[in-house]
C-alpha cells in the first residue's frame, strides 16, 4: 500500500450503524481484520495526526511520514497477527517509536559515514545529543547545495541505491563521469557535514 493509497483511505465511505468516530478501536480493528477498509481507513484516520506528531519528535519530520506510512503499511498485511495489548493506540504509538528510532538511526549512521569516521555503527547507536531534525535538515542542505549533476548521481546512488551503471544510464552520461560525480559530492558533503556530525 502507497502513500497515496493511504491518503486516499480518508476518502472512503463509511460502513457500519455508527459513524468511525464513535466506533471502539476493538470493533474497527476486528473490521481491518476481515479485510474492511472503511474500518482501516478509520483508524488511520484516528491516528494518523498523532502518530505523525510522535515519529518527528523522535526521527525528525523529514523521516516522520516515511514512518508512519511504514507502520500503517505493516498494520494492513499484518492484520491478521496483530496483538492489540494492551490496546491498538499503545500498539500503534509503540511500532512508531521503534521504526522512527531505527530511521534516526540510519540517517546518521548514512551521514557520519560521509564524514570518514570508521567507528560510525558504534556511534550511531549510541545516545544522541542533537535533534534528529537538525540533522537531517543540515544532511538535506548539504545535499541542496551540491551542483546539480552531482547532487543528481549522488541521490540515484544514496537514496535510491542504483549502480553507477544504472545511473549512467539513467543521467546519458559514462560511468566514468558518475564516479566523479560522486566523489566530488562526498568530498563536498565530509567538508560540510563534519563540523556538524562531529559536534554531536
């Protein structure tokens, strides 16, 4: 299930005696279970906002909706197993803690990589003193910068995981040119992002 599938969930007509928001989440649940999406499309509307609020406080809102489309993703194709305890809000807020803590934790572990720091797992999982909104805001205007080519082959490379032959391809150009494309942009990126990783 997409994004936009998702979003499109609010659009579905209700079914049932009693309007969504006066339903048990125990009833919309049972619902989901059977395959109803009027029933899903009710709970993601219930709590969509506030686990959307949750995931940024934790991954940042550039990796929040990511999360939270991830958890109500899992909460379709696993609705059959899901175990609801001690209720489906605690379950729900719990999933998006633990997805938006794995984000958070692949952002910097991605980024301290860029510095050249070679103990980055370790780090990465350790306590962290900064907001992960920062950054990921410092890490996405490090990137916003970068000449257009080089921020193009970096994104095909880093954020979509193509290989450079795949980028060659896709950009018309050798795969040469996308080799130092990208080691012009991690270059760029170590210089920039190092004082603000390192200050973590």
């Amino acid at each position: 299930m997409t994004l936009s599938e998702l979003h499109a969930l609010r659009a579905v007509p209700e079914t049932g005696s009693a309007p969504w928001h006066l339903r048990t989440d125990a009833d919309l649940l049972a619902g989901t279970r059977a395959g109803d999406e009027a029933c899903f499309a009710a709970l993601f509307r219930r709590y969509h906002g506030d686990l959307l609020a949750f995931a940024s406080s934790i991954a940042g809102e550039a990796e929040a909706g990511d999360v939270v489309q991830a958890v109500f993703v899992s909460l379709w194709e696993l609705r059959h197993d899901v175990e609801a305890a001690p209720t489906l809000k605690a379950y729900l807020l719990r999933a998006t803690r633990n997805r938006a803590l794995n984000a958070r934790r692949g952002l910097r572990r991605w980024a301290l990589r860029f510095v050249g720091l070679d103990h980055a797992d370790a780090v990465a999982t350790s306590p962290v003193r900064a907001d992960a909104g920062e950054l990921a805001h410092a890490i996405a205007a490090a990137c916003s910068r970068l000449p257009s080519r080089q921020r193009e082959a970096f994104g095909l490379r880093h954020f979509h995981g193509l290989s450079y032959a795949e980028i060659a391809a896709a950009m018309g150009v050798s795969p040469r040119t996308v080799e130092v494309h990208l080691a012009k942009a991690v270059r760029t990126l170590r210089e920039t992002l190092g004082p603000e990783l390192l200050g973590l």
